[in-house]
C-alpha cells in the first residue's frame, strides 16, 4: 500500500512505522476501520485513509515520544489524542494518589473540575482580584493553607494571554513539597518564542498539559503531556493515569499529525514565522498608542501573540461588530473587548489589514460619547464549598430555577464559553453572585 507526503516523510518515524507496517500484506481480513481503504466519502480521499493502518500500542510508539522529549528538553512527552482535556483528566488522577485537596484560580477550565470529579479531589479556589490570579495572590492563599493545600493546579497563560510569575511560584512549590501543574493548553507556543516567554516546561513544575492544535498546527484532538527535568512525578505514574482515559484504538492520522506539527514548529524556518507573528502583533499595539483610551490594548495582555482590544467609546460587542463586518473573524468578544489571536500563519498582508481595519474603528467610534465597561475578568466569585464535587455530583437531587436555589448545595456545573471556565460547580452553594451572573430561569440540579 502506498503512502504520500507532502512534508518530508522520511523523516517522520510514525510515517515510517505506518508505510512499513503492512509492507506485503494484499488482502487485510481484520477490523475494517484499521484497513487503510477509503470507504463512501465525499470529504476525505484515500491518502487520508491509509494513514489509518492497523493502531501502534504506546509500547511501541515509545522511542517517538522520546525523540520529542529530547526536543522539549523533558524527561518524558507523552502524546495524547484525546485533546487537553485528556492530559487534564490524567493529571488529576495523579494527583489523587497523595492529594485531597487541591489549589486552583477561578480561570480554571471545566475539565478541571470534570477531573475533581472523577477522582474525588477536593477545590481550593485561590482569592484573587481577577480571574488569573497573580503570583503573589497565589503565593498567600498556600501559605495561608499550609499542611491542608498540598498540590496546585495552574491554569496559566489564560485564556485571554494574563500571564504571571511561574519561576517564583515554582520555587515556592518546590521549597514546600507542593506538587506544581500548569495547564498550559493557550501557551503551547511558547516553547519557540524568545526565552523571556517562558514556558512551563522549563520550571521546577511537576507536569504540563499542552493542546497542540491551538497554536502548533497540529490536528484538533491533539496534545501533549509533559514531565519537565525537575518533576517528582515517574513516568510509570503517567502511563498507569494514562490507561484509564485512552482508548486502545488511538487514531494513527493524529499521531502523525502530532510529530509533525512539533517537528515543524522546531524548524528554524517555522521558528522564525513564531517571532514574525509575535512582531507583527507589537506593531500592532505601537500603531494603537497613538490612540489612546479611543481604540487600545490590554497591557495585561503578555502572551506576544495576543491582543485584547477594546474602547472607552464602544462595547466589546460593538468593536467585534465592525472588525466583522471588515471580514476578519475573532477569537471572542465580551463587553468589555474582543481577543485576537495571530499565529505563524499570518503573513505581512494581514498586519497592513488590520491595521487599515482599525483606522476604520477609530474613525468611526471617535466621535462617540464616553462609557464605562465593566472589567468582567475583576468580577469573580468566592466560592463557598459545601461539599467534594464528587460527592455533590453522584447525590440524589432535584431541579429547580436557579432563582429558587439560593443557599442551596449545586449538583450542577453551569460554564461560561469561551473560555469554558466553571460559574458553578457540584458542591458549591448558590450564592447572589450566581442570581446576578445567571440568567433567573436557568434549571440547576441541587442536592435534595
């Protein structure tokens, strides 16, 4: 059977193992997924198909994984096909082997508390001003629950590109035996930037969940799981978390996929559109100070490929409206402002146009009266836990409108998207802060 590549294929070792799997096979009499043949399809032709060869088990996919570490400089990558998500249901296995209760921001992603669940983990939601907390915010809510809070489980960058200190929080973890996760998913980028966008991977942290496809180029369902050099956790830990939550039938097209959207992004050649996209966007924000409060950026904003754009003079809304009616599709709006997010994809005519697109904002929104946006990332909560999201979500209960539901335990988990971060979760009481913040006729589950 043979295969076809556009990139290099012979220097890809999972492009070598599947051309060389079934080298004088003609008849294939076994499951008909694993055959390599195009079945009805209008979408998909057969170079896609035969990449689909009968699966590799992760015993032997082993020295690829390794081949990568090398790359990232780790002690050990796994490659996982079920997305972030996966790497994030795996680390809270983990963590439940010596752990109970577990410190995490309010920017935490469902799948955070999805793994609480399952595991039994108990939330300690750090006090911050914001939703990122800072690292000195985090710094006092460990100290503060020293010997009860023995993990922490970062979400960093955020989803709209707040980053912190994660050096300083590293050292504090490791001086004080607390095990340090970062999901990293919106910083997968960040290994092939300029050293001072530090990664994850290159601090005393115990684990880093990258997804691969938000910034590498790599297939969605795809990413990664890290065990950086300093890490306490093993490699038998991981693989033994691992074989809960993947399937035996790992799909051959991403694994290829993975291997060589990281080999690419360690390319010189790809390495350098990395720093051109990040340049592009700080010419961006040079051509919006002249603005000022009229049309600008969040300075908060430190991820070097994102730009969170808003106006004292327009809703987030507002600015997303025309920014779409120029024929540039966004990240996300909120009230307060829209997120753009630029990539090794964008070449120098993408720069010339939003910029022309944004000298047409401001012409046309100048004009126009001031007004006050709430910051709805200053806006959190202090979320009072009753009970383990496990015990809550597994309780008998019953469902009323949230308006009916206040001083009530939850059985539910309601989210915000984007970026899916959780606005209430199994075991926490319903408060006036869910009143305001969800709409009154919203159906929760609560323990009866």
């Amino acid at each position: 059977m043979e295969l076809k590549a556009s990139y290099k294929h012979d220097e890809l070792s999972t492009y070598k193992m599947i051309a060389d799997h079934y080298p004088d096979i003609k008849l294939p009499l076994h499951t008909p997924a694993h055959q390599g043949i195009k079945g009805e399809s209008e979408c998909f032709d057969d170079l896609i198909y035969s990449y689909d060869l009968h699966f590799f088990n992760r015993e032997g996919f082993d020295h690829v994984e390794r081949e990568i570490s090398e790359l990232y400089q780790t002690n050990r990558t796994f490659f996982l096909t079920g997305g972030a998500t996966q790497g994030i249901l795996i680390a809270c296995a983990i963590l439940a082997r010596k752990h109970k209760r577990i410190a995490i921001g309010q920017n935490s992603h469902l799948s955070v508390i999805h793994g609480f669940i399952l595991s039994g983990l108990e939330p300690f939601f750090m006090p911050s001003h914001s939703l990122m907390p800072t690292d000195a915010e985090i710094i006092q809510a460990l100290e503060t629950t020293a010997g009860e809070v023995t993990a922490l489980f970062l979400t960093h960058p955020s989803y709209d590109g707040i980053t912190t200190d994660l050096n300083k929080i590293s050292q504090y973890c490791r001086h004080h035996n607390i095990e340090f996760i970062v999901d990293e998913a919106h910083g997968t980028h960040f290994p092939f930037l300029p050293a001072e966008n530090l990664s994850a991977v290159a601090t005393e942290c115990d684990l880093v969940v990258h997804s691969l496809h938000k910034f590498v180029g790599s297939l969605v369902q795809t990413a990664l799981i890290h065990l950086p050099k300093t890490s306490t956790i093993t490699e038998a830990e991981v693989l033994t978390a691992i074989a809960l939550f993947e399937t035996t039938s790992r799909s051959n097209l991403l694994l290829l996929s993975i291997e060589e959207a990281i080999r690419l992004a360690f390319g010189d050649e790809r390495r350098s559109l990395f720093q051109k996209a990040a340049d592009h966007c700080h010419q961006l924000r040079c051509f919006l100070d002249k603005w000022g409060t009229t049309l600008t950026y969040d300075p908060q904003v430190s991820d070097p490929l994102k730009i969170f754009l808003y106006s004292d003079r327009a809703t987030g809304h507002e600015i997303g409206e025309l920014i779409f009616e120029q024929g540039i599709d966004y990240e996300y709006s909120n009230d307060r402002g829209v997120l753009l997010i630029f990539s090794f994809q964008n070449i120098d005519h993408d720069l010339l146009y939003v910029q022309q697109v944004f000298e047409q904002i401001y012409q046309i929104i100048a004009h126009k009266e001031q007004i006050v946006v709430i910051n709805e990332n200053l806006s959190g909560r202090s979320p009072i836990i009753r009970c383990s999201p496990r015990e809550a979500f597994f309780s008998n209960n019953k469902k009323l409108v949230i308006q009916e539901a206040k001083g009530m335990v939850s059985c539910s988990c309601i989210k915000e998207i984007p970026p899916c971060i959780p606005i209430l979760i199994p075991g926490e009481e319903i408060t006036d802060w869910h009143l305001e913040k969800i709409q009154l006729d919203t159906l929760v589950e609560v323990i009866n």
